[in-house]
C-alpha cells in the first residue's frame, strides 16, 4: 500500500477500529491459532502477535472493509514465517513439493464413493475433528477457511496469497484426503460398503 | 464476485449435455463450487440436473455436504482464553503510551 492509500486515523479511532472492528474476531482466530499448533499456549501467542501487528499496521485497514480476512492474512503469514519456526509443530510438508502436486493431473483423479451420508452422520465430532488435524498444514488450513469460517473462494485467494485455481485445487485435494481418513475411521468402525 | 465460477463450464454446450449425456468431469468440478455457494445459476441449474439423474454423483454430494455440515459444528468449539483479550489490550496500552 502506498503513502496516499494509508489512512489517516487518530488513537482514537484506532482504538476504536480495533475494539468495534478486530476484537469480535478473537473467537475464530483463537480456533485458527489452536488448529495450525495444537498447542494452547502457542495459540495464545499467535493470536496476540497477529493482534499486535494488526494495531501496528492499522493504518493499512481500511475502515469497514473485511476485517476478519484480514486478520486471518496476517494470522497465516506470522505463522509461516515466523511461529512455524519456533512452533512445537515441525512443518511437515514441503511448499514446493505440495504446489506440483497440486498442479499434477493427480488433483482431479480420485473420487470417493464407498463413503455414505448416514456413516458420516453417526461420526460424532471427535472423529471429524482428529481427521482434520491430521491432514498436513496447507490442506488444514483450507477447509478450515471454507468450511469453518466460510471465507469465499477470493478471500482464500488473498488470504494465502495463491490464485482461486489454486484455492480450488487445493481444497478438492483436502476434501478428498478428509474422506480417506474418515472412510478408514468408518471402516474400523466395523462399516461395510 | 465477477470470477467466482469455474472458467471450464462450457455455457455453450450445457444445454444440450443437460438434456441428454451429461458431463461428467464437468459436474465433478461443479460439484464444490455449488457446495461453497461460488457456482452461478446457470452451473447449480446444470449441476442439479445432473444430480437428480446420477446416483454416484447424488452420493457424493450429500456426502460432501454432511461432511461439510460436520466440520462447522465440530471443529469451532476451542475457548478463547479468558484473559488473552484482556493481555493483548494491555499490551497495546503499553506500547500506545
């Protein structure tokens, strides 16, 4: 953002953005926190050091526009580059390893079909919930995006600075992983096609 | 949102696949974006016509959909610390004076 873009606020209306604008999202972006460490205190301090920033570039907000997106762009980019280094949770998955797969033929290729609505329906939340936190950072993070925080596509986009190709790509991918685990957790559960 | 659906939907050839050999790598890129609510109205008509003729696709869906239903209700429920709000305004304070 240039120098004109910026906007010219007073502590007061920066105090105000952020109690009025920032702090109603403290419930999500604590949710976030948790599921990309898995770790309470971490959690804690990610979701202050993104608070922080967000204050610190205020003037980079534009009043009224989406605050929660831009929270959770900030949120993602600490962790990448600076939590995800000192986290408990080592980085499992190689960037660009994930983004040629991503763009192999591989994406479009599976189809789930031996995983039925009443076996998921009697999954209770716990099951839906270690699957998820099972799947690789990345592909975590997009449904949790989409599915939990219902961000559109576009706002995926910004969020995780990819294009919306890759935003679908991704999440046709996680979808698909999510069902693997869930098919294996129904088939132990003694569910048969 | 101008680009919100799928660049490969063909409006030019959806109408005569719907009403007769619908495509089926077509629906299945259809299929998450009338799940997220990204699909224009002419897709959902297309996807849907589809769906209701098609039981592995009708399946899959629905599957999806519950799925997708489950993750919201399941996976949102971490407490936020009672003090961490409290914290980082009292930090902010700090660094504000």
């Amino acid at each position: 953002m240039s120098d004109s873009q910026r906007q010219n606020y007073t502590q007061k209306e920066k105090e105000l953005i952020f109690d009025k604008e920032f702090m109603p999202f403290i419930g999500p972006m604590y949710n976030f926190a948790f599921r990309l460490t898995f770790d309470e205190d971490d959690a804690k301090d990610l979701v202050q050091d993104t608070y922080l920033k967000a204050f610190r570039f205020i003037t980079s907000f534009e009043r009224g526009t989406n605050a929660k997106a831009w929270l959770f762009r900030i949120m993602k980019n600490s962790f990448i580059n600076d939590f995800r280094k000192k986290s408990k949770q080592p980085a499992k998955v190689d960037y660009q390893e994930v983004e040629t797969f991503y763009n192999s033929d591989d994406v479009d290729r599976s189809i789930t079909t031996d995983l039925r609505v009443e076996m998921v329906q009697d999954m209770i939340g716990d099951e839906i919930s270690n699957a998820l936190n099972s799947l690789d950072v990345d592909f975590r993070t997009v449904i949790i995006l989409c599915d939990l925080e219902g961000f559109k596509y576009d706002e995926m986009a910004k969020i995780l600075d990819i294009p919306i190709g890759t935003v679908r790509s991704r999440l046709h991918r996680a979808r698909n992983l999510l069902k693997e685990k869930l098919r294996d957790y129904a088939k132990s559960m003694g569910y048969k096609n | 949102m101008e680009s919100n659906s799928t660049d490969s939907f063909d409006k030019s050839g959806s109408d005569k696949n719907a009403s007769s050999q619908p495509d089926h790598s077509k629906c299945l890129k259809l299929l998450h974006l009338v799940l997220d609510d990204e699909a224009t109205p002419e897709e959902k008509e297309y996807f849907e016509k589809h769906v209701c003729n098609c039981m592995p696709y009708y399946e899959i869906y629905h599957v999806d959909k519950a799925i997708k239903t489950l993750v919201k209700k399941s996976c949102c429920g971490e407490n936020v610390p009672q003090d961490l709000a409290a914290e980082i305004k009292a930090k902010l304070f700090q660094r504000a004076d």
